[in-house]
C-alpha cells in the first residue's frame, strides 16, 4: 500500500478505490492529450490518472503543503484560493 503525507504533514495510505474517482473518471471526455486543470488536487491521488491519460495537467489547490508536495513529484502545481477575490 503507498502512503501519502496529508495537509497536516501526516502520513495516511493513498486510496485509488475512492468512489468519487470512478464517478469523476465517468464524466470525463474520452480524447486523449488535452489540458486538464485539476482543481483541488490535494495530494495528487486522481493528478496521477488524470496525467497518465491527459498528459498536459495543471494541479490547483489553496494548501501550500500540497502544492510543494505536488511541485516536488514533478506537477504543474499553483496555489490558488477561489472562495477570495
């Protein structure tokens, strides 16, 4: 089992069989080598699928723990808060 070190800078074990990643994996488009924008990308579980069949990923999240994490694993990564102006 991988571990992954959360926002709180702890170590939990990474989940692939999240029922919200299928359900995202769903809707979509089938066309292979777009753009992809994730937005809250925590600490990259689904950026690893989305950039295997995309390629070209950008990871947006507010945590700067995770935006180094994800910087660090070789992502597109930018801290961005939308809940300001």
């Amino acid at each position: 089992m991988a571990y992954i070190i959360n926002n709180a800078g702890l170590w939990r074990p990474s989940d692939q069989r999240r029922p919200w990643y299928a359900k995202a994996w769903l809707l979509l488009p089938a066309a292979k080598n777009q753009a992809v924008i994730e937005f809250g990308s925590g600490a990259g579980e689904f950026a690893r699928r989305l950039k295997a069949r995309f390629g070209n990923l950008t990871c947006l999240d507010i945590s700067p723990v995770y935006i180094r994490q994800l910087s660090q694993s070789g992502y597109k990564a930018i801290a961005a808060d939308f809940n300001r102006p």
